[in-house]
C-alpha cells in the first residue's frame, strides 16, 4: 500500500511539473516582449508609465548608484557591484513605491534602497517590518486574512523575493529589475552593519542550525555583532514564554531582529510581536538561515537569475515542497493573467 501511494504522489509531481511549465512558456512569449520593450524606453515614457493609476505612489522612490570598492558578499561577488548603507539619506524620499500584485503591496526597490531603509529606521527609531515576499507567500495570502493584513500592515515593507513578482511588477509598469532575494539581504547586512556596530539578533531555526549559522557569520564578517539568539520550540508558544523572548529581545539591544520560522508562521510572528520589541528594524528572512550555515544548499546563479530556484528546491526536497511549487505556482499564473485581462482599480 506504501509502495502504492508513493508511485502515484510522484507520478502527480511529474505530471503537476509539467503543466506548470507549460503555463510559464506561456506566460513568458505573452509578456517578455512588453518587458524588453520598456528596457528600451526612454526616462519620459518610463516616467509616464510609473505614473499611471495602476501603479500606487504614495512617495517618490530614491535609488543609490552602485559604489565602489572591495566586494564581500555573493550578491556583491556575482553582480560586480558594491553596495553599502550611504551616509546622506534623502528621508524624505526614501520609502519605496508600492505596487500591488494580487493585492499584496509590494515595494519597488533594490538592495541599496532596502539598506537605506534599515539604516535610517535604526538612526530615528521608527521601526520598520520587512517581509521578503515570493510567489507562495503571495497565494497563502489570498486565503489567509492575517498574513495579507501582516504584509500590507503601514509600518511592512514588503519586498519581491522572487523573479516571476518582478516580472509582474514590470509588466504593471513598475520600474524594477532584480528581487531583493533574502538570503543575500540578509549576509548583505550583516556584512555591511560591521562599520555601522549594528546589532543583530537570531530568532528561529534549530539549536545546531544557529550555532552552525553564527560560526560562519563570525568567520566571514569579523567584528560582526550578534547579540543573541533563539531557537523557539516547534509548537505553539504560550503567553509566558513569549513574553520571556520579547525580554530576551528587548535585553540584547539589538537593532536589527532576524525571524526564520519559515512562511507564513514568520511573518505573523512578526506582526504579532514587533509593536512590543525595542528594536527598529525586525525581518521576516525565511530560509536564510539553513542557507548561511550549510545545512541547505542554495541554488546556481542562473537558476536563481532565470527565476527557476523553486525547481531546485523542489528536487532537494520534493516530499515537503511538491504541493507549494505544483499548486501554488500555477495557481499564481493563473490568477495573475485572469488580473491582467480584467485589469485592476487603482489602490
């Protein structure tokens, strides 16, 4: 009977695999062409486009050049730019345009912007929440009322993790071209906060996860400071042991608190405790931290580039993921063009 059972379900990933495939060759003939023609648009047809209704802008968005200087990180390493918390903050521009897709908002921003955006949080102690958002966060939320009001709550910043939410973005009008991915947000602020004596707080993940995690954080980054760290139990806290990790928290100080509990249990998390924690800046990081400690294997560059890293996970660790790349990515598909072609009101 197991013997039976087991055929079927990998029968059904093949099958699931292959249409979801099907769905994408699609999607990319229909929209690739519209994306590679507003590469080539010029700054006052960009500018008309990013102002039209479907696009919400509450504020004007500030982007950093990429500066000069030793690269450290993999982002950094693979792009061939450096990047770096900038000393002059225009604070009255900095937060990001909003761009909803399927009516998660998300930011239009880039991993200059979201170090801008951790930076002046920190130097005026208006706490911010950052979500790194993909495809499966996107569809749990439209059957989950309190992760959408977690993501789209006024003091969220929630940011694309995934390719195929940039190319709907662009496809919206909106002027981005890279995600801002959480793993290399994460080693990027690590890496970068080390002048700045940022402070740093690990919640979530394993015992020997996070002890494997702050080993290499330590050999990469000298001088890098975290504070400290937790890892909660797989079950759902009490009211006395949450309040003793809000005060476990609040006495590390830290500036920066990192929450990998995996999607959604992380981002409600977030949205449930940040009102009570000290720290300016808390983020939801999802699986960044069994990647920096070795106990996951990220995927190639190109595969991460070409927006097919849930391919490589899904091989990795097919019995846990079949059913959120196999469902919910071509449910995604399909609801993202049923939006296109019903279109959108204006946020």
């Amino acid at each position: 009977m197991v013997k039976k059972l087991v055929k079927v379900d990998f029968a059904t990933i093949l099958y699931h695999i292959f249409i979801e495939w099907s769905i994408i060759i699609d999607f990319d003939i229909i929209f690739m062409d519209r994306m590679d023609k507003m590469d080539r648009m010029d700054k006052e047809q960009r500018q008309r486009q990013r102002t039209s209704p479907a696009l919400w802008r509450p504020t004007s968005i500030r982007r950093s050049s990429p500066l000069k200087g030793e690269l450290t990180t993999n982002y950094e390493l693979r792009t061939k730019n450096k990047v770096n918390f900038n000393n002059t903050i225009d604070k009255q521009n900095i937060f990001p345009d909003i761009c909803p897709i399927l009516n998660v908002k998300l930011r239009v921003s880039t991993y200059n912007g979201a170090l801008q955006l951790v930076k002046n949080a920190i130097e005026t102690g208006n706490q911010i929440r950052m979500n790194l958002c993909n495809v499966h966060v996107t569809m749990v939320a439209q059957s989950m009322p309190e992760l959408m009001t977690a993501l789209n709550h006024p003091e969220a910043i929630t940011l694309p993790d995934g390719m195929p939410l940039v190319w709907a973005m662009r496809s919206w009008g909106a002027d981005i071209h890279d995600r801002v991915y959480g793993p290399d947000f994460f080693e990027l602020c690590m890496s970068k906060s080390v002048e700045s004596e940022f402070k740093h707080f690990l919640y979530g993940s394993t015992e020997e996860t996070l002890k494997k995690l702050e080993s290499n954080l330590r050999n990469k980054f000298k001088n890098v400071d975290i504070c400290g760290s937790y890892s909660p139990p797989f079950r759902i806290l009490t009211s006395e042991e949450e309040e003793g990790i809000i005060s476990k928290i609040n006495g590390s100080e830290a500036n920066i608190v990192w929450i990998g509990l995996g999607a959604p249990k992380q981002e409600i998390f977030v949205d449930k405790i940040a009102a009570q924690l000290d720290a300016p800046v808390v983020v939801a990081i999802g699986a960044a931290f069994d990647f920096h400690a070795g106990t996951v294997k990220q995927a190639p560059d190109w595969m991460q580039d070409h927006g097919l890293e849930w391919l490589y996970r899904l091989v990795q660790e097919p019995k846990r993921l079949w059913f959120r790349y196999c469902y919910y990515n071509p449910l995604f598909v399909v609801k993202y063009l049923w939006e296109r072609i019903r279109g959108r009101k204006a946020n």
